[in-house]
C-alpha cells in the first residue's frame, strides 16, 4: 500500500499539473474535437475519435488529481530531524563495495530516478528511516541483503559535484 505523504514541493508539482490540465490542454483538445466534429461524418473521422479518446485520458488524469490532493499528507522540514534520517531527507550512502548513492526519500508520487528520489515505501527507504550519519542499514533485496553505510544526511539538496 502506498502512503499518502509528499513534500510541499511535490504537492505543488500536482496542483500546477492539475491546474495546467484543467485551464490548457483539456480546452485545446475540446476545441480540437468540436473543430472534427464539425467535418462531418464522425464514424470515420480519425481526429475526432483520437480527441475524444485524449479527452478521456485527460478527464481520468484530472479525476485521479483531485482525488490524490486531497488524501495527501504535506511533511514539512523540522529541526528535531537534523541528523537523522526521515521523510524528506537527502541521503548520501557507500556500499561494502565502495559505490556511493545520493538519494532523496519522497512520497509515491514524487519518484524519479534521475533525481534519485526514491519512494518512502521502498526497502532502502524503510531501511534509512530513523538513522543516523555514520550507522550501517541493512537492505532486503531479491538477491538479499545489501550493507549501506550512511555518510551524510540534510534537509537541502547536495550540491552538484
């Protein structure tokens, strides 16, 4: 089950998705398929039907926003958190093989990889939860358990190196 918190920062990306949805492209689209419809025989119409199948898509996107803003929990920043590892935090963690992975826990709707956020419900998520710098966590994978050990933890981005 995937929870229901996200960053501020998160919230804000589905409200400016639901907003941009709602106000441009579903009255493009809807001005697009009144124009096809107007050509004449809609059977064969292959504009039409492709805008009626998009505005669809949108209506089901828009539905799920709204419904996903209003369930989720806003986790904000606080100071009792520094130096340890919670929901938000930037991680930067060293393999026993000596690889190095920085990463960013985040809710369910704000994974990306290229950025390195991962999911607050993933196993390396819930193995960082509650740590501190310098301890070692323990990560059940498919091919079992891989040693991390935690060399930074902040509550900002790590600067591009």
């Amino acid at each position: 089950m995937k929870s229901n918190l996200i960053t501020r920062a998160g919230k804000e990306a589905l409200q400016k998705e639901l907003e941009w949805l709602w106000k441009v492209k579903r009255p493009q689209v809807t001005q697009a398929v009144s124009e096809a419809a107007a050509l004449g025989d809609r059977s064969e119409n292959a504009e039409y039907k492709e805008g009626k199948r998009e505005l669809r898509s949108i209506d089901r996107r828009l539905r799920f926003l709204t419904k996903r803003l209003e369930s989720v929990k806003v986790v904000d920043y606080s100071p009792e958190q520094e130096g340890k590892c919670f929901f938000g935090a930037w991680v930067e963690i060293e393999s026993e093989t000596g690889e190095i992975l920085r990463c960013r826990i985040v809710g369910s709707d704000e994974i990306d990889v290229s950025k390195g956020h991962i999911t607050i419900d993933s196993p390396m998520a819930k193995a960082l939860i509650g740590k501190q710098v310098d301890d070692e966590v323990v990560v059940k994978t498919p091919e079992g358990e891989k040693f991390w050990f935690i060399l930074k933890i902040q509550y900002q981005p790590f600067e591009s190196v």
